[in-house]
C-alpha cells in the first residue's frame, strides 16, 4: 500500500420541493439536479431517500481525492450549486469526510 492519503467526502442534502404535485413532477427535479452535479463537478450522486413523497428527496454526493481541502471545495461547490435550484429548498444537510 503506499502513503497516500485517500479523502473520501460525503454531502448529504434533505430537499424540499414545494412545487412537485406528482412524483413524476419531483423526479424531473432531482433527475436535473443530479445530471447537472454528476457532469459539472465530476462527483457520484444519488436519491438515497423519500423515493416514494413527492415534495421531500435525499440527495447524496459523494467525492474522492487525495487532498481533504480538495474535496471540501468540490462539495462546498456542489452545496452552492443545489442551493441555486429555483424549484427545491434545503431543509438540512450534512457533510463528512473519511
């Protein structure tokens, strides 16, 4: 095993869609937002919650590199960019680093 240091980083996002009438509704919301994470910032994403209510979803984002500071700022990006989505609020999330 070599020395480098492996930083994986967790962000986790409780959204709420006020606007979503159907899952059909909620779904093109998160399935956007999750393309536009995935292709703008290079990080894994999945609904990991809620599948089933239409107005609440679990985002998660997860993204690894050899530098914590890195991977702080990619997640600080990707907070940033979910935030920016005009059809969901943020009602909490959390972030971890392993």
């Amino acid at each position: 095993m070599s020395d480098e240091t492996t930083v994986v980083g967790l962000l986790t996002v409780e959204l709420y869609l006020p606007e979503a009438q159907t899952l059909k509704d909620k779904r093109s919301v998160v399935k956007g937002l999750l393309a536009r994470l995935s292709d703008r910032l290079n990080v894994s994403v999945a609904e990991v919650g809620a599948l089933d209510r239409r107005r609440t979803a679990v985002v998660a984002v997860a993204a690894v590199a050899n530098d914590s500071r890195h991977v702080q700022r990619v997640l600080d990006a990707c907070r940033r960019l979910i935030e920016s989505e005009p059809r969901a609020m943020v009602q909490d999330a959390s972030l971890e680093l392993l």
